[in-house]
C-alpha cells in the first residue's frame, strides 16, 4: 500500500515582506520545523510552501490534488487573507487542520517594548500573530461548507499540542488504510440476525476499499492442495503462538492446521485486509470441514492484521480493521453477562480472537459442540490485556448513514467463563448498568470490536475525516 501522503502549506502576506525585513524568511523556518515534526515512516509530506497571494493560493489547490494528499495542514504563521486559503481548499477537496501555532509561549514584552523602531516592533509583533487570521479563516470555511478542525498551540514544546498533531496523522493514516482495504466476504449472514444485515455500498461510499465476495467452495478446494508437510509445519506453528491443551487430539489439530493453511493461501490470493464469514456447509461434508476447522486460522489472521469477523458481521470486521489500523488489536465481542456485584461487564465471543492483544498465551480447547452453529472442533480461549481498552462499534444509523459509536473503559483481573470462548472483564468509570444502557441507547448491532489502549480521541478525528457522526459513551 502507498504512504499516506500529508500536504502542508503556511499563509502570510507578500505586502508585508517589502516592509518588514527578515519577516518572510522567518515565517518559513517556522514552517520548515512543522514539516520535521511531520515526517515519520509511512508518511509522505508534501510542503508548497509560504502561500501569500491569490495566484499562488489557485497554484496550490492544483498541486494538493496532483499530488494526491490524504489531508492538508494549513500553518498560520502571521495574518494573511482568507483569499489566500479558500482557492487551496475548495480545489484540493481533502480535510484540513489549521495550525495556529504561536512561535513561544508568549511575547517577552519588556524586550519588545525596548526596541524603540515601530517598524521593527510591528515586524516581530506579526511573527507571533497566528492567531489574529484564523477566525476570518473559520467564517469563511463555515459560509462555504467547508470542516473546521484546528490545534492551538506553541510551534516549540508543547506536547498537547504536537499529539493533536499525531493524532490527526494517524486518523489520516487510518482513513487511507480503510480507503485501500479489500474485505473478503466468505458465505452468508447468520439467518434471523437482523441487526447484523449491512448495506455494502453504504460501506464502500462512507470507507471506501472493496468488497470481494469469497467462495467457501475455493477455501475447501485449497484445502485439497495442502500438503502433509504444510500441515506438520502449521501444527507445530500452533503449538509455539497458541497454548495447546492436553485433551486436544492430533487429528483435530491436524485439521485445523490444513484449514490454516489454505485460509492464508485465499487471503493472499485475494489480496483480504479484513474477512466477514459465516457458513454452515450442512450437506456438503467437504465444505462443512472446512468451516469447523477454521478458528485457529482466523485467529492467526487477526492477529497478524487481517482481522476476521464470524457471524458475516460485516459492521464489525470494519470496527476491528479501523482498531487494527490504530495499533490496537481489534478483537471481536458482544455481551456475554453483567456481574453487578463487581460492577463489570463480561464480554467475549466464539470463533477468532485477536491473539496480539491477550493478557497471556491463547488457550486452544476441544468442543464438542459450536453453540447454535454446526459442527465441532477446536477454538480459543483469551482474555484481552489488562489495562486500558477502547470498544468500537459501526453503527447504521436510520437516515445519518454509518456513524462510530465508542466507549472507553478497562480491562480487569478476575473470574471469566472458562468455555473456550474469548471472554474478559471490562469496566467503565460510568458503572456497568449506565454503560449498557448508554451503549444499548445509540441501537449497535450485538456485536462490537475491542482494542487495547484509550484511541476515543484517534476515532473522534478519523470519524471527522470521514465525514461520520461519532459518539463517545460510558465516561
């Protein structure tokens, strides 16, 4: 996948730089040393420079769109004209955040003041107006339409300032995954889940990527092709990521292993970021095995950032992409039970887990039975690290389109249900019962993904980007 590609311009005024010397190749450095903090792997900056008139304001636009850029910061480095920052925005078409970025904490007045030439004095003065233009800039972006997100800060250190900033990069970063990613969609919708049913297209317009619908029928005939040796091999891949219990037999591992195989083989043939599946195969003994032997590979899949979603639950395998692409795991969950006396929500699910984010080594346990699915086999038991979380869930919202519902709480020690399920503790500083309720109210599907750390203000950027509605619960 390409870089995520970051334009950058400043603002001034060419009026000023006859009249006061030295001022506009100040303002450049100043934008020189934003462009260093923008660098880093993965990122490409394109920096246009110091825009400080109309004709180069229309030069800009066109370069921002040739060049392809994700997002625009905008650096206000003195008073300048809003005719300088509309004809850039209305023709580049991304999002942009203004940088009212003042060079020092504040202006050291008695060495101001000393300086006797007014000139001069006007000259420094504009150095440290950033501020003064931007609520011209706001109204303008307000009568045309136009989001406004901005970061006040100091250009030096100020580190709330620069982590808005890396915020702002990594909701980029993440929006540009989502808009690259190739969704496998592998057999059909759990029957009678209606809440799960989602609107494909809706997907692609809001996210972008695509969606590649996948045959259960090539999974079961890579499988054919898998090799005794490829097998051996996955086993014993099992046995050094997953801990293997004792009463698991060789012969299911064995058949877990040549689903493994054959699930890396049509995620690659297919180019998947993420998988939605469900199938049940009754009828079709080749198709069935397949289906029953496919936890550990998914949880392999997730874990190295394909994330896989059971249940067709195609809302959910975007929420744990999205976490995935944040850094934060992504596992896939719903209620399990609420235990009041310890006032947390349990919360957990069959099928493939998100094995980066366990508190220790995923357990791999024998059931005879899928619980209201067919067949048997093997599954995974996890819980997600201890400390803090973030749940996300993709929610279709009835006449607002998709919108991220989001909630931020922990991960806690305790008892779980030892079912061979994912299952972990959570809790939330509003209380378990308002959490439910909070959560319940903004009508989620059942399920929701999980991931490890506080990104609620990472989702509230990339939800900006995106154009999406986003609301945060359970504080």
């Amino acid at each position: 996948m390409k870089n995520v590609r970051i334009g950058l311009f400043g603002i001034g005024l060419d009026t000023y730089w006859p009249q006061f010397a030295g001022l506009e190749e100040r303002l450049k450095g100043y934008l020189a040393e934003v462009e260093s903090r923008l660098v880093r792997p993965g990122v490409e900056v394109v920096n246009l420079g110091l825009i400080d008139n109309a004709s180069k304001a229309f030069e800009a636009g066109h370069r921002f769109r040739r060049e392809d850029v994700d997002l625009i910061f905008l650096h206000v480095t003195t008073y300048a004209l809003s005719s300088t920052v509309l004809p850039v925005v209305r023709r580049a078409r991304v999002p942009v955040v203004i940088l009212n970025l003042q060079p020092e904490p504040s202006i050291d007045y008695a060495k101001f003041n000393a300086m006797g030439d007014r000139t001069a004095m006007t000259g420094e003065w504009l150095a440290y107006c950033a501020s003064c233009p931007v609520p011209e800039i706001a109204n303008v972006f307000q009568r045309s339409g136009i989001d406004l997100h901005q970061v006040t800060g100091v250009l030096g250190d100020d580190p709330e300032c620069w982590a808005e900033v890396d915020a702002w990069i990594d909701a980029a970063r993440v929006a540009h995954v989502m808009a690259h990613n190739r969704m496998g969609l592998m057999g059909h919708y759990y029957c009678g889940m209606l809440d799960i049913y989602s609107d494909l297209t809706q997907h692609c317009a809001v996210f972008g990527g695509h969606m590649e619908i996948v045959e259960v029928d090539e999974l079961s005939a890579m499988r054919r092709e898998v090799s005794t040796e490829q097998i051996r091999d996955r086993v014993g891949e099992f046995r050094e990521v997953f801990d293997v219990q004792s009463e698991c037999s060789t012969a299911e591992l064995e058949r877990a292993a040549r689903t493994s195989v054959a699930l890396d083989r049509l995620a690659a043939t297919h180019d998947l970021g993420s998988l939605a599946y469900y199938y049940m195969g009754t009828g079709n003994a080749e198709n069935e095995d397949a289906i029953s032997s496919i936890i550990l590979g998914t949880s392999l899949l997730t874990g190295r950032g394909i994330p896989v979603a059971g249940e067709f639950e195609i809302k959910n395998a975007q929420a744990m992409k999205i976490l995935d692409a944040f850094g934060a795991g992504g596992s896939f969950t719903e209620y399990y039970a609420m235990d009041f006396t310890d006032d947390v929500v349990l919360m957990g699910h069959d099928g493939p887990g998100h094995i980066a984010i366990a508190q220790s080594r995923t357990k791999v346990r024998p059931l005879g039975v899928y619980h209201g699915k067919v067949g048997r086999g093997l599954s995974v038991e996890m819980s997600v690290r201890h400390g803090p979380v973030t749940l996300l869930s993709v929610v279709e919202a009835p006449g607002r389109g998709l919108k991220l519902l989001v909630a931020e709480g922990e991960s806690v020690p305790g008892p779980i249900l030892e079912i061979g399920n994912t299952n972990s503790r959570y809790r939330f500083p509003c209380g378990a019962r308002q959490f439910v309720n909070a959560w319940n109210g903004q009508g989620p599907a059942h399920h929701c993904a999980v991931g490890v750390g506080h990104v609620a203000h990472k989702l509230r950027k990339l939800a900006a980007l995106l154009g999406m509605e986003c609301v945060e619960v359970g504080k």
